[in-house]
C-alpha cells in the first residue's frame, strides 16, 4: 500500500531513541513485528501493547470472529496474568528502604501527549512544536480510512493518545515510540481525507 511505504519514508531519519528501542512497531499494522509476527506474545515483552490486543478483540467480537476474539482475549488472560505474577514477586522482595516510583497517573493532558508525538522525524528539522499540526492530522487521516484497517487503527490511536492525557510522567515520552507508526501512516493518509473533507464540504455548500 503506497500510504504505508510513504509513512515508513517519513519517519525514516528520526533521531534513533535513547531507550526502548525493542518497543512495538506497526509495519505489520501494529504490534505483530516486536514478536516476529505474534502479535499476541506482545504484551509478555511489554505491557504498552495489551491496548492494541485489547482493540483487536473487541472489533473480533463485533464482527462475530469467534476464533480471533478468543485468541486475543487468551492473550491478554496470559499477559494479565503474567504481569500479576511479576508485580506479585516485585512487591515480595520490597524493603522499608527502598524508593518509592512516583506514580504513572501524573495527569500531563494535551502537553503530554504531544510530546510523545517527538519521534516524527520533522520534529528535529521544524521543532517541537510541529506536534501541534501532526498529531491533529494523523487522527484526520487514520479517520478517513475506511476499511478495516482503518478503522481499528483510529480507535487505537485515539485510545492510546488519550490515555497519554491521563497516564505517563514527563519521562514517559518514550511511550510515543508506540504510536510514532501510527502517526507516520495517519499523515501519510491526511491529504486524501483532507481532501474528501472539502469535497463534501463544497458539495454540502
């Protein structure tokens, strides 16, 4: 598909991320890459993608694919409860000594969320503040995507952005790596529904 070979020519040239650089990738429309191509092993490796098997079981549900939705509500069964696992060993070894993490729900809003959108690769060559204008137009984009696809990947920006608004300290920034694709194709898709957009708009007029 053109959009997503020009998505991929976009971000490519982002300065590469100091951290997290094994964070999930949407060159197979979304996760599935960071596992080889099991999308449903993501969240074992990281909990940042149980939002995308959560989405991809919902859509199941609804279109009535029974097999899919069940594979991915097993999957996050598993990954829940791995991660139940983990922080139930984590808090067994805790001491009276030890530092407390601040907590994830910092309330950052809109500021937040744009700064998560810094892996675009114009970032670096216009600013930060082209966050601005990105952000806005890869949601215009994703949005006039109708297919399938299209819209699974909406939702999924939608919900992971606005969770952002809620969840995420300022060092958390690194969590746009997650959305940084999604962004890429959504701008990559922003002329043709922009487009669309005035279209209807004239012929409403």
């Amino acid at each position: 598909m053109p959009a997503l070979a020009l998505a991929d020519a976009a971000l490519a040239g982002a300065p590469p991320p100091p951290q997290e650089t094994g964070a999930p990738k949407l060159s197979t429309v979304l996760v599935g890459s960071v596992t080889g191509g099991s999308e449903e092993l993501a969240g074992l490796i990281r909990e940042l993608a149980m939002p995308y098997l959560l989405v991809m079981a919902l859509f199941a549900l609804i279109e009535r694919r029974r097999g899919e939705a069940i594979a991915f509500a097993l999957a996050l069964a598993v990954d829940a409860a791995a991660l139940a696992l983990h922080a139930h060993a984590a808090i067994a070894l805790e001491t009276a000594r030890d530092l407390v993490s601040p907590s994830w729900v910092a309330l950052g809003g809109w500021a937040f969320a744009l700064r998560t959108a810094q892996w675009n690769a114009m970032v670096p060559v216009l600013g930060p503040w082209v966050t601005a204008v990105i952000v806005p137009l890869a949601l215009v984009g994703t949005a006039g995507w109708r297919t399938r696809e299209g819209l699974r990947l909406t939702v999924l920006l939608v919900g992971c952005l606005g969770g952002f608004l809620i969840v995420g300290r300022p060092d958390n920034y690194y969590w746009g790596l997650m959305t940084a694709p999604m962004i890429g194709i959504g701008l990559a898709l922003a002329p043709s529904a922009l487009v669309q957009l005035w279209r209807r708009a004239v012929s409403r007029g």
